[in-house]
C-alpha cells in the first residue's frame, strides 16, 4: 500500500519574501490531481530547478512548491489505460516541477499523457543522468541532422560545453563522428571537454565577437547553442551558407542582438529547441535514440549522484555555475 506520508524538498516564501529550501514530510493529500501516482526512484538537477528552488516567478508561480522537472520510478497507483502498477516509466518536461509538485519527492501525481515507458536498454538510474538535459541534447543533435548537416561539411560548434546539455551534445555528435569545438567559461575543465572528444576547446572571449559587425567569416557548419545573448549571436553570424543553429537556453542573455543578414543572405536556419511540449511521436523517437545508437558508455563519467539531502548546497553551486556535466538525485532507495 502506498504509504500516506513522504520525503520532499518543499521551498518556502518567508514573510519577507526570501525563499527557504527544507526536506520535509509531504501527504499524498498535497499532491495534485491525476490518474498515476509513481514512486520516485531518481531525478535530476537542472538549471531550471534551481530557477524554481530559489523563486523565480517566471518558472514557478505559486509556493510551497517541490522541484524537479525531471522524475524516474514506479508506478504505484494508475487508473490509466495501459498503465499498471509496478511499471517503469519515467517523465520529463509538461508542467512537472514546474507548478506541479516535482521529481525532488518521493512521490509525484501526474496525468498519464506526461508519462513515457522506460525506454528499452536504459535503467532508471541512467535515464536520469540523461533526464531533460540529455533530452535537449539529444533533440538538438536529431535537428541538426534532420537540416542535412553532415560531419563532412565541417566543424560543429557547442556553446556551454561543460553543462548538462552541451556535454551530452558534444558526446553525441563525437559518436556520430562529427568534428566538435566546444565553448567553454571554464578554461581549466578543458581537459574534461577533450575526454569526451572534442576536437578543440576555445575560452568563451573567443566565441563572442564584439565589433557588432553583420558577417563574420563562415566558420561553423552547424551549431548547438545553450547560453543565447552574445554568443548566439555570434555563432550565427559565423555559420557556413546553409547551415543550421539550434538555440536551447539563455543563461547568458534572452536578447539576441542580431540583423537579417545571415538569414538572407546564406541561408542560415535558427531552430528552436523546446522540451517541454515536445510532440510525444518525436519525444518517443529521441528516448529510443539514446536507448540505442546515442547510448553512451561514459555516463557515469559525466555524472555526481547525490541525495535530497545534498540538494540545498548543489543548487547554490548550478547557480553560481559551479557544476559541469549531470547530478544525478537518488530520491529513494
């Protein structure tokens, strides 16, 4: 029977409008409505989360409220069609952790259409070190592929290298053969960008140009963005005829201090990347990529696990940018 009362990390406005994080005791009754009630085995820690963790309006509007836009686990109760209890599934992306109560729990309530099967070879565990990072990742390679853009029209750049996503792209594209420069603000992770086969690691000063001028010489055949603002810019501007940019984030900057120029006249294709609302026919597709051709055999080696416990310092250090790769959340034995 499921038990009534659970683990979370709830976050709290105070009267003076800062935010509190604390690992509490939840009620099933707090949860909200839906037809699938699952067990959380793991989540994963991602920027958005911290956003949420730390009362962002913009990503969560209402408080208390438990993070967690990524959840992987069993199915305990289900009044679906097709989903039984003792199911594997897991859930990225919708409104999870969002405005309704996340993966940073023992357990979540969510409507069955949110849910995908444990996709195929990939464990419960290893779907959270991909969770909605290696997702993004994972959409932003397929559509720079679906462009036509081969590994023989040239180098493939990946901005925000050392994150989540831009370190499961540069894996991915590295498997598929492509030639990868990865950006980076992290000079001395260099190291841990060509282990995971880049071809060439440049210092982000290198990748923002500051003379605003419309053209830059055609450097990149592709590439897969993950800051926006200046460098997205940029990297556009530096695109080969044709090619194609993917944009996925904005820590850097929601601007995007740009001309037509590159558009009209070489054909550049700026395609936006978005998780969330992914169509479930391509959402499936992806899954099924990672669980096969795009597996990659060094997960561990991009991941730290940690522990609700752990959460409240790790989110301060996504924050600061302090953290490289993936964080695993072990959210109950």
């Amino acid at each position: 029977m499921t038990p009534k009362k659970f683990k979370a990390l709830v976050v709290t406005e105070t009267d003076n409008h800062t935010f509190v994080r604390q690992i509490t005791e939840r009620s099933l009754d707090d949860l909200p409505v839906g037809d699938v009630v699952i067990r959380v085995r793991y989540s994963s820690l991602n920027y958005k989360d911290a956003l949420s963790a730390s009362g962002n309006r913009g990503v969560t509007k209402r408080y208390p409220h438990t993070p967690g836009i990524d959840a992987a686990g069993i199915v305990e109760e289900s009044t679906a069609v097709g989903i039984q209890p003792g199911d594997e599934v897991i859930i990225t992306g919708y409104d999870l952790g969002m405005n309704t109560s996340g993966g940073f729990g023992e357990y979540v309530r969510v409507p069955s259409d949110w849910i995908v099967p444990r996709p195929g070879t990939l464990s419960l565990r290893e779907s959270m070190i991909y969770g909605t990072a290696g997702f993004t990742a994972a959409l932003s390679v397929h559509k720079i592929m679906a462009h036509g853009v081969t590994k023989d029209h040239g180098d493939i750049l990946v901005t925000g290298a050392t994150g989540g996503v831009g370190s499961i792209a540069v894996s991915i594209l590295v498997k598929e053969g492509y030639n990868v420069v990865a950006v980076t603000g992290k000079q001395n992770q260099a190291y841990f960008l060509r282990d995971l086969g880049a071809a060439h690691v440049i210092p982000r000063k290198d990748a923002i140009d500051s003379a605003g001028r419309p053209l830059l010489k055609e450097r990149w055949a592709g590439v897969i963005d993950t800051v926006g603002g200046d460098i997205l810019a940029t990297a556009v501007k530096s695109t080969k005829y044709g090619g194609a940019v993917t944009c996925c984030g904005n820590v850097a900057s929601p601007d995007l201090p740009l001309n037509a120029f590159p558009f009209i006249l070489r054909g550049i294709s700026l395609i936006g990347i978005d998780s969330v609302y992914c169509p479930r026919k391509l959402r499936l597709l992806i899954w099924e990529k990672l669980a096969g051709n795009w597996k990659l055999a060094h997960l561990d080696g991009l991941t730290r696990e940690i522990t609700l416990d752990d959460l409240n310092d790790t989110i301060d250090a996504i924050l600061q940018g302090r953290m490289k790769g993936r964080t695993l959340v072990r959210v109950s034995p």
